[in-house]
C-alpha cells in the first residue's frame, strides 16, 4: 500500500529557481524521511523530520510537517541542474517495526 | 564509507528460471529489505528482515521468497520467474535507531524476464 503520495508526478524548472515537492500520507508517523533517485540508481537519503518537528534544513533543502494535515513539503532553493532526479517520501509509520513505505515520487526536471 | 551491494546490475533470465539476487551491507545493520520498483507505482516493498533468519511479508511478496542466513546477506529469490517480474529490484538496510535511522540502498539489479 502507498502511504506517501507526492505532488507534482513531475516538475520543470530553470536553473536558480526553487522547487517544491509536496507528500500527503494516510495514517500517524513516527517520522518523515525524503530520499533522491539519480536515473536508474539506487536512493539516497536527503533529510528526515521527527513528527514532533514542523521544520527542518539542511543545506539549501527545507522540509516542513504539518500532522495534522499529515503533509509534508521538500522545498529545493537555487536548483542547479545537478538536482535532476526524483524524489520520494517515505513514512516510518507508528506502530510499525523499521519499516518505510514509500510515494511514487516527483521528477524533477532542472534546465539550464 | 556505507555500502550496499548487489550482485549484479543487470540481469536477463528466462521464463521459469529460478533466479537469485543477492544483497550485501557491511554497516552490521539488523534490518534488510527488498524492494520492486516500477514506473508510475514507486517502491513496493516485497519482504524484509530484522534479524539473521528472521523475515516478513512486505506488499508484495506473491511470487517471490527470501532467505537471511548471515547478518549482512538477504537474498531475494524467484522460485519460477515469470514476465510480470520483469523490474528494478532495490535492496536497502537500515540500522534500529538514531544516526543509523536512514535507509541506505543497493544501485539497483534491473532483472529482464523473456
């Protein structure tokens, strides 16, 4: 089952803009995790916010939670054209043993 | 440096072969996991394990077997593979807590079944 559904499927910038990436989930969490995808590789985990959390930041990424509309965004600040990816939320739900459960993800495009 | 490795990164086997894709992590992490992954449906995971010979379903585990003899070894099996199998096949690991909190992922085997 997808917990994690992001909004846009995909996403077109130019190089300096900001991106926003936005994750909707279903049920509590314990906390929220956002991983990139290079093409066809493996993920790699970008930031994780606790749910206790609203905001975080880390480098030029911003992550914000709101629970109570069981939300998430992933803002990306002066995008370069190494950012091209996809993105993905993924939800450590409560009650769960260590296991995420992953969105379909964003596919950011970043054009010079 | 973390790693996650996987047996091979692409792989073209026969309707119903038996076919096994192996995962290694040398980060002594308790949880492994495996994970399909397909256009327009994200990551699904088939079935994971939180210690040595211990596993459980995922969403998908229908078709697929798994098998954890050593902490950091979780193979992924396809008993009799068909073509609805064909796909990117993730492997990850993850540690119980804290700093170790984050999944680390394998690059991925995609698996062709003609």
């Amino acid at each position: 089952s997808q917990q994690g559904e992001e909004d846009p499927q995909a996403l077109s910038i130019q190089e300096g803009e900001n991106a926003t990436m936005n994750c909707s989930y279903k049920t509590s969490i314990n906390n929220l995790q956002w991983y990139r995808q290079n093409s066809g590789r493996g993920l790699v985990h970008l930031i994780l916010i606790r749910s206790n959390e609203r905001e975080k930041h880390s480098g030029r990424l911003r992550v914000t939670l709101d629970t109570s509309k069981k939300s998430s965004s992933l803002l990306i600040t002066a995008s370069r054209a190494a950012d091209t990816a996809s993105y993905f939320c993924a939800t450590d739900a409560a009650g769960t043993a260590s296991k995420l459960t992953f969105g379909t993800g964003t596919r950011l495009q970043v054009t010079l | 440096d973390v790693k996650v490795t996987q047996s091979s990164r692409y792989l073209v086997k026969r309707t119903g072969e038996k076919v096994f894709l192996e995962c290694v992590q040398d980060m002594d992490h308790e949880n492994m996991f495996w994970y399909r992954q397909d256009p327009g449906l994200g990551l699904r995971l088939i079935y994971f394990s939180y210690d040595v010979k211990m596993k459980e379903k995922g969403d998908i585990p229908e078709g697929y077997s798994v098998s954890r003899e050593k902490k950091e070894r979780f193979s992924l099996i396809l008993e009799s593979a068909s073509t609805n199998q064909t796909s990117m096949y993730l492997c990850a690991s993850r540690g119980l807590a804290g700093p170790s909190y984050e999944q680390y992922f394998g690059p991925g085997t995609r698996l062709t079944v003609t």
